[in-house]
C-alpha cells in the first residue's frame, strides 16, 4: 500500500539516490552532478525550516518518490509563492504515484498559506512530467525555448501554474514563514 507521508532525516539516502538518478540520466533537473547526501540533507533542512511541505511516498518502507516546494523567489513578495518539485524511483514511473505525491503535496502548500505553486519542468519533452501536473490540475503558461544545456544539447523549460485556495480573490492569511 501506498504511503504519503513527511519526509524524515531516514528517507535522505533513498531521496538522494532518486535525485541522482535524474541528475545524471534525466533532463527534468538542469543540474549536471549529483549532490552528496549532506547537500540534499541541508536542502531538505531549509524548505522544512520555511514551514513547506516536503513529502515521500513509500511502499513497503521503500521510498518511491519525493516532492516539496520551495519559494519560487527569495524576496517578499513571492512568499505566497512556491516551485514544486517532484522526483521518482525510475521502478516507480507509469503507477500514477507523482499524481498522488504532486496532489497531496498541492494539499499541503495550500494549508499552510500559500495561494500558487508554479512548476518549472525540465525538457519540454518532458511528457510525464507536463501530464503528471496536467493532472492535478497544473495549466501551461509559457515555454522558455533552450535555456538549458546538457547531454549536449539545448533544452527548453516548461512553465506551468496552479492557484490554491482563493488565489488571488482575496489577501493571503494566514502567511507562510
């Protein structure tokens, strides 16, 4: 059974592995080497720090995936704001886990106050990635056409938006950290 929970200090090598898998085989992420367990362990650090949600989905106790926000930008004014981010075990594609995992993770960032998560896809190719966040109820805004270079050759960067809760409707309460 499927299990989506809050990360905890456990799950960073399994989240690790996973994130290296991408780095060095996927273009959903622009980075070129793997962060070491320490780094993705202060990542982990900060966004929970800010009071987001960074979550894992286990099976078994086995860590198929995870996902967390993180402030789309660092002034003021974005902190209603975030870029999620979602990443799964390569044995985990095609089970419908990043539907479930980016949902709740939707879920979350809107209880704690924020009113837009914004996804920054790697690799207009990128299919799984557009659907997974077509499904939950993601829209297309823009395409950055080759801004990122890696495996020799140019990648684009597709920018999709959901609104939370009022949205823009109203003023934000209560307010993120």
């Amino acid at each position: 059974m499927l299990n989506l929970r809050p990360s905890t200090e456990a799950d960073v090598p399994a989240i690790t592995a996973i994130y290296a898998h991408h780095v060095l085989h996927g273009t959903g992420t622009f980075e070129t080497t793997a962060p070491a367990e320490a780094e993705m362990a202060a990542r982990r650090a900060d966004v929970l720090a800010k009071g987001l949600p960074y979550l894992v989905a286990d099976q078994g106790g086995r860590v198929l995936g995870f996902a967390y926000c993180q402030w789309f930008k660092p002034r003021p004014a974005y902190r209603f704001s975030a870029e999620d981010s979602i990443y799964l075990d390569p044995d985990a594609a095609g089970q419908r886990i990043g539907n479930k995992l980016l949902g709740e993770l939707t879920r979350q960032a809107e209880a704690v106050g924020l009113r837009k998560l914004i996804a920054v896809i790697g690799d207009s190719d990128n299919v799984r990635s557009i659907g997974v966040h077509r499904a939950v109820g993601f829209r297309h805004v823009g395409t950055i056409e080759s801004c990122g270079w890696k495996f020799g050759r140019w990648l684009d960067i597709v920018l999709m938006e959901k609104s939370l809760g009022e949205g823009n409707r109203t003023a934000p309460e209560p307010q993120p950290k």
